[in-house]
C-alpha cells in the first residue's frame, strides 16, 4: 500500500480508472471543490470527459460525478 495521491487513505498504487484516474473513494481533494465542477453532480474537465468508465449525464453529456467523494487525477481548485 502506498499513501494516496489525492490525499486521502491509503490505497493500493493504481485505483480509479485508466482514463482520468477518477475514483468514488473518500480523498481529501474532491469533485465538489474542483474548478471543473458544475453544479449538482457534473464534471467539465476535458480528460474525464473522455472516459468511458465515468457516466454521462444524457441531457448535458457532461460526466457525472460524486462531488463528496469522487475526484480525478486533474483536480483544481476553484
């Protein structure tokens, strides 16, 4: 086990998925705080956008997300 990227708990060396690294585990940086963040559950960042094993919200074809819990590789601050 190494230390988390994302600050949180410890997690094996490669969780979340291949794409955009992005994963539903408790982590100290999360979607919620993330520049990309729209309100609600939706993701704008171009990489995350582009992975397939995130859901698409089909109205916006934004990604949803879990703002508490999730986070990927490129989080920002806002």
């Amino acid at each position: 086990m190494e230390s988390n990227p994302l600050g949180g708990k410890s997690k094996p060396k490669w969780f979340g998925t291949e794409v955009s690294g992005y994963t539903e585990v408790p982590v100290e940086k999360r979607c919620g705080t993330c520049e990309y963040f729209v309100k609600g559950d939706l993701c704008k960042q171009k990489i995350v956008l582009k992975d397939p094993k995130v859901k698409t919200d089909k109205k916006t074809k934004l990604k949803k997300v879990d703002a508490e819990n999730g986070c990927c590789s490129f989080w920002e601050p806002k």
